[in-house]
C-alpha cells in the first residue's frame, strides 16, 4: 500500500469450509470474510475452473455488514470433490483497491478436506447371495431397448452437460456501472481525513482522476491522459449533457489543475465545496448513462436530464 494510505489498518481475510468431511460428489460450501476499513473496495476473489483437486460447482457474493468504520465482504462458493483422503483446498487470491484505484492482493489460508466414499445404503446386505435364476427383460419387445436405451443417452448428456458447466466455473460478475463507481469513490474520499491533515493536493487530485475515470468509463470519451482543454472539447459533442453543467464541470477541474500543477492551496472547506460539485455532477449525469433502464429513478429534478 502506497505512503498515503499507510496509516489504514490491513485488511484481514477468513475462510470456512462446511462440512469438513463429506463423500464422494457431495457439494461443500467454502465461506471468504475479508474485515476491512470502509475506505477500501474489496473485489470478487480469483475463482478458477478447479482449485486443486475441487472443482468450482457455482460462486457468488453475499450481502456485506458495515460496523463504524469497519466493513466486512463475504463470498461463498460451492465446490465438489471426486478424490477420497485428505484433500489440501489451496489458498485463493482476494484483490481489493484502496481509494485512489490501486490495486492490491490478500491470500486466503489453506484449508483440508476429507472426501470419503459414498457408504453402502440400506439395502446392500453385502456378502454373496445364491442364484436367483434368469432375470431381466429378455422378453420384452424391440421397442422397449429402443426406449432404453434413448433415457440412457439422455442421462449421459445430462451428466456430461452437468459436469462441463461445473468445469467452465461460474460466470463473471456483472460490470459495475460508471456513476456507481465514481459515487463510492467520492464517498469514500469524503470519510477520509485529507482535509484535516493537510493533503490538499491529494485530495484534488483523486476528484480530478474519479470524473476523469467516470466520462472516459460512462461517456466513452478519453480523459484519463488528456487535459481540461481536449476533455472539454469532446464533451460539446454530447449534446444530452447540458451547457450550465459542463461549464461546472470546467470550473470544477480547472481548480484541481491549479492545485496539482500550480501550488494553488485552498482552505478544507473550499476543498468540501468542490467536492460537492463533483458529486452534484455525476448526479446530474447519471440519468443518461441509465436511459435504457426502466427501473432507475435519477436524484436530480434538472428538466434537461429528466426522464420521460
């Protein structure tokens, strides 16, 4: 982690697999809590198509718990296993990003499994039993093989389609949308004690670098390497985003460049006002990159973004 967040606890990871033992096929449920400060984005975990001898069966990711300023992330997955003894589950991957998008990792401990066989069920009396004379369809018509053997092969697809989704693992996660991102961003910016401490340069820059991040992700326009001038240039092409509200936009990012670049130093509550303008302008934004949603309400009543 970068000198400016050294002073964040490290995110600590945990790992539970229930049941400890299981049999052959039997789906195991291996359960990830990463506990870490609010200021960071815990990522999905890295799963592969088979974690040593288990294969990943389905994955996804439960609802978090927010305590003051502690927040913990959860993952489940289910595994099988089809190898009996002591089976090692091999430490996963956990990526999460620190407030200004770098990216950093966490490993999860191993954990072992016992894979039994299946037990013999109720029935199976074992031992060998005396002659019970011919047995079987051996008068049955033609017809009835033909019947036969069409379940069989459509249990063998079934099963071969069963086990070739389980090898392909679970689908990506959905991307997150642009607005989202960049209000978690600003909120998490928000909590953060750069203003009282002094690093006012730093806190421009990340309102700079977050709408950089959310027109070049949500407005496919290049902003991340270009200046004020060039962004604002291709911006005057989209005509669904207001005059008044790239006006704004300007003012607010020319403010970050003469803090960045030109030792302009503004007092904390000149730095809340900008960042209140940030905020307000991806308010104001979002509804056109969620149009086509029928279920979105935007937070702003300006009549040039509302939606009909």
């Amino acid at each position: 982690m970068s000198n400016d967040f050294a002073n964040l606890p490290a995110p600590s990871v945990q790992t539970q697999v229930d049941p400890s033992t299981a049999t052959l096929g039997d789906l195991i449920t291996l359960t990830i809590r990463v506990t870490h400060p609010q200021a960071l984005q815990v990522d999905p975990p890295l799963f592969s198509k088979n974690l040593g001898t288990f294969e990943v069966y389905a994955s996804t990711r439960l609802p978090g718990q927010v305590t003051g300023d502690k927040a913990v992330d959860q993952f489940q997955a289910a595994l099988q296993n089809f190898t009996t003894g002591p089976q090692t589950l091999p430490g996963l991957v956990v990526p999460y990003r620190d407030p200004m998008g770098e990216a950093h990792q966490l490993k999860t401990p191993e954990c072992v499994v016992t894979i039994a066989e299946v037990p013999p069920g109720p029935k199976d009396k074992g031992g060998i039993r005396g002659i019970k004379g011919v047995i079987g369809p051996t008068a049955w018509s033609p017809w009835w093989w033909v019947v036969a053997v069409f379940l069989l092969s459509a249990v063998c697809y079934l099963l071969w389609r069963k086990r070739k989704l389980a090898l392909q693992g679970p689908p990506p996660p959905p991307p997150v949308p642009a607005d989202v991102t960049a209000m978690e961003k600003l909120q998490r910016l928000a909590q953060s004690d750069w203003l009282t401490t002094g690093k006012i340069k730093e806190y421009y820059s990340a309102i700079s670098d977050i709408l950089r991040e959310y027109l070049e992700k949500g407005f496919n326009t290049s902003a991340l390497e270009r200046t004020t001038s060039e962004i604002l240039r291709d911006l005057r092409k989209k005509t669904e985003i207001a005059t008044d509200c790239q006006a704004e936009l300007r003012e607010l990012l020319d403010t970050c460049d003469l803090v960045k670049f030109a030792k302009f130093r503004p007092d904390a509550s000149e730095g809340a006002v900008a960042h209140a303008a940030a905020v307000k302008f991806v308010e104001l934004t979002r509804a056109i990159l969620r149009k086509d949603d029928a279920e979105f309400v935007p937070l702003t009543s300006d009549p040039h973004l509302r939606k009909t």
